[in-house]
C-alpha cells in the first residue's frame, strides 16, 4: 500500500480503487442523462437522485482517504460540462429570456424595463420564452442586461450562437469558481464536493445561468474579505447585485462577520463600497427597474418552503394545473412577506454564529443559503450563489444543507407537470415537495445556529490554504 499524503496536496496515493472510479462513472452518465432525457418524469427524479449520492459518495470517500487525485474528477466534471453544452436547455427556458431582454437593447434600441417580450412578437425568439415570462419585464439588473445585449449583438439571429454565448460563459464562470476552490483547498473532495453537484452542470450550465456568476462573484469578494481588501469585496458584491438584487445577502455575511469579529472598517468600507457600485449602476434605470422589480412574482415554487402552506389555503401545488400562476393575489402576497422574514431571519441568525468562524466564507454562505431555504419562490439553481464560497474539503453541516436542499429542489423541478393519483406520484410529491423543505429548513437552523463545527479555519489535520488570489501555496 502507498504512502497517502496530506489531503492538502495535489497528490494522493498512487492506487485507484475501481469501486470508486465506477461511482465517478455513475454519477456522470446519470448526469449526463438528466440533461438529455425527459424534462419531467420519475425518471429524471431518479437520476437526480443517483447523481446527488454519486457526487456525495465521491465527496466523502475523497475527503476520508483520498486516493483518485484531481485527474479523474475534473476530467468528469469536464465530461459533464460538454454534454452540458452540447444540446438546447432542458431544465429551464430562462437563457431564452436572456437572450430576448438583451436583443431588446442591441437590436430594437429598447429598455427591457420599459417593454416586455410580448411587445416583440416577430422577434424570432420569442416563440422559445416560456409563455410564463413574455409578459414580464426584466427581473434582472442592468449589468446582466448589457452583458446580455452585448451577447446578441455578437450572436445576432444564430440560435446556435446565442445558446452558445450564455452556455459557455456559464461554463467559464463553473470552470473559475472550480480553480479558486482548487486553489484554496488542494482538495479533490472539494472540486467532487461541487463540480459533480447534478445542479452545476446537467442544470446550471446547460440552462447558461447566471447564478453561477454571482457565485464565482461572492466566491472571490470572501477571497478578497481575507486580504482584508474590504472595499474591492463589496464593489464587487454590488456589481453581482447588478446582476440580481438578492446578492446583496452575501453583504450580509460579511458585515456580520466583521462586526463579531470587531473588524468594523470592513463592515463600514465592504457596504460602501458595494452601495456606491449598486447606485451608480441602478440609477439611470431606477424607474423602469423599480415598476418590473416591485411587481415581481409572488408565487410559490415546488419544494419551497411555503409550497404545503399555499397548497392548503389556495388549493393547489404551487403553479401547477393553475391557468394563471403568476396572478397576484392576497394569499401570495402575505406568503411572500412572510417569506422575506424567515429568509432575513435565517441569514442573520445563521450568519451571525457562522461569523465565530476565522474566515468569512461561512458566515457569507450561511446568509446566501438561507434564500434557497427560506424563501416562497426558489429554483435549485439559485443555490450556486452559496454553494461555491461553502465548497470545502470537509463542508460544514450547514454546506451540506444547502447542497442537499438543492437536489432536492432539483428533483422536485423533475417531477410530472399535472399531479396523479397513482402511489408513486403521490409519494415522490408528497416527500419532495412536502416533507422535504420542512425538514430541510429545520435542519438548516441546526446545523447553523446550533453548530458546534464552524469550518473554514485551520485543523490539526489540514492547515490553513494560503490566499487564493495571489499568496504563494504551503504545503
């Protein structure tokens, strides 16, 4: 038997059990498989479900005794990532509203805060937005938008060239957070951890999310709350919350993790920095943007929370065999607010006892998470805001919640459109979209507020990773 090294180094033991490269392989082509077959099907719940013990059992076993190395688990995650781009997007449509808000700037010369996807119906793609989204303005902040602009403009009227835009930069910007994570862990438990996540490539790089952007940006702004480098960390958390707003929970983390700590200037210089950015950004559209932005959706969503409560006064499971989902009413808006008070809660209770930790990244991903958690209206990908600056050669408690509550929202976005009485469907949805987000929430504030493992500092076995923007590497 060869002599296993340090988990902090690239290199582990020389031997490479097959029953683990045959788990790799199996979690790959499940993968690989949820992208490429039925959008919704028991099926697909199955493989999400095969996937998520697959990438969990390659995380654990990696982080226990670690033997594969790098090589293999990239070269999946790489596999992964290319079927990922290789077809049209299978769990979500919303690359497809990307790409109609962006050519409203750099085709029509309009504002996709002033008109609405409808207002375009020649455009020749607006017959792929969801019938859902061709009455709504964008959701999504300036910065998006002309990034989204600039996109088409280079795409033009190439279906293949505009899929391909938001795809393969929602590859680079997976790829990016993955070397970062690398970078400061040497951890192959950490890139399975994330990387073989059915989330991260079957869904968030197939879809050419955004998320992961905001991921990769609060990944680097806790990279930089290391080097103390407060101001630079909160531009950037402004930038991403020109992205989407709720970015601004990342803040969150690090005010509360500065002001436990008694590092008040970086609290003070992190939210200035990232007011400063948010209002420069947001003011020549606040108009238009603030009308989309307050009438919002306020709906529920499977596996939310609140999805048992909306199904018992509304009578139905969230949007579905619903004509009108998105119609406001006072039962959606009350579930909303409330909503708004548990995410609040929950990120500053979690944050604030993640904040003991000696670096920011759990108190940042503890406020991040708990939207995922705590919120009325939550798709699996929004959990990419968190789950990279949570990725860790032994994830908390807490990372592990969050990890899990995005397969599970997964797999409740994977189950049949239209409820059936037959005993499968009717134990999948009540487990799923029932049971499961009650106890996950219960399991959050656990693991959060009542941790006794706060991660994120240097143990006896590993030591603390050296900087990954710049400091040079120990080992």
């Amino acid at each position: 038997m060869s002599e296993r090294t340090s988990p902090g180094e690239p290199g582990t033991a020389t031997r490479r059990p097959a029953g683990r490269l045959a788990i790799l392989a199996t979690t790959v082509v499940a993968g690989s498989l949820i992208v490429g077959l039925w959008r919704h099907s028991p099926i697909s719940v199955a493989l999400v479900t095969v996937a998520s013990v697959g990438a969990a059992s390659i995380a654990i076993l990696e982080r226990r005794d670690p033997r594969l190395g790098p090589r293999p688990v990239v070269a999946a995650i790489g596999l992964l990532f290319l079927v990922a781009v290789s077809v049209a997007p299978r769990t979500s449509n919303d690359l497809w509203s990307y790409t109609i808000y962006g050519r409203m700037v750099s085709v029509y010369h309009d504002s996709p805060y002033d008109k609405l996807p409808v207002d375009f119906r020649s455009d020749p793609f607006f017959p792929r937005v969801s019938p859902r989204w061709q009455h709504r303005g964008s959701v999504y902040g300036p910065a998006f938008v002309g990034f989204a602009a600039a996109g088409t403009a280079l795409a033009g009227d190439n279906v293949l060239a505009d899929r391909l835009f938001f795809q393969l930069t929602a590859a680079l910007a997976a790829a990016a957070a993955l070397w970062l994570i690398w970078r400061r862990t040497r951890s192959t438990a950490a890139l399975a951890w994330l990387g073989l996540h059915p989330l991260l490539g079957p869904v968030v790089v197939n879809g050419g999310h955004n998320d992961i952007a905001i991921g990769l940006a609060v990944l680097v702004a806790a990279l930089l709350v290391r080097r103390r480098r407060s101001w630079l960390a909160g531009a950037l958390i402004g930038f991403a919350s020109l992205i989407k707003l709720t970015t601004l929970l990342a803040l969150v983390g690090i005010v509360l993790w500065a002001w436990r700590r008694r590092e008040r200037r970086v609290a003070w210089t992190a939210s200035i920095g990232a007011a400063v950015v948010l209002v420069a950004g947001y003011l020549p559209f606040l108009r238009g943007a603030s009308h989309v932005l307050t009438g919002a959706d306020k709906t529920l969503t499977p596996a939310s929370l609140f999805n048992p409560l909306g199904a018992a006064l509304l009578g139905h499971d969230a949007w579905r065999d619903v004509p009108h989902p998105l119609a406001p009413n006072d039962t959606l808006i009350a579930i909303f607010y409330v909503s708004l008070g548990v995410v609040a809660l929950l990120a500053l209770a979690t944050g604030w006892q993640a904040a003991r930790a000696r670096e920011a990244e759990g108190a940042i991903g503890a406020a991040t998470g708990a939207y995922t958690v705590g919120a009325e209206y939550s798709f699996p990908w929004y959990a990419a805001w968190a789950l990279p600056v949570l990725a860790d050669h032994d994830p908390t408690p807490l990372a592990w919640v969050v990890w899990i509550q995005a397969a599970v929202m997964l797999a409740a976005l994977k189950l049949p459109i239209h409820p059936s009485t037959t005993v499968l469907d009717t134990v999948l949805r009540g487990t799923i979209t029932y049971a499961a987000p009650i106890l996950l929430v219960v399991a959050f504030v656990v693991a959060g507020v009542g941790a006794t493992r706060i991660g994120w500092g240097p143990t006896a076995k590993e030591p603390a990773a050296a900087s990954a923007l710049g400091d040079a590497g120990r080992r």
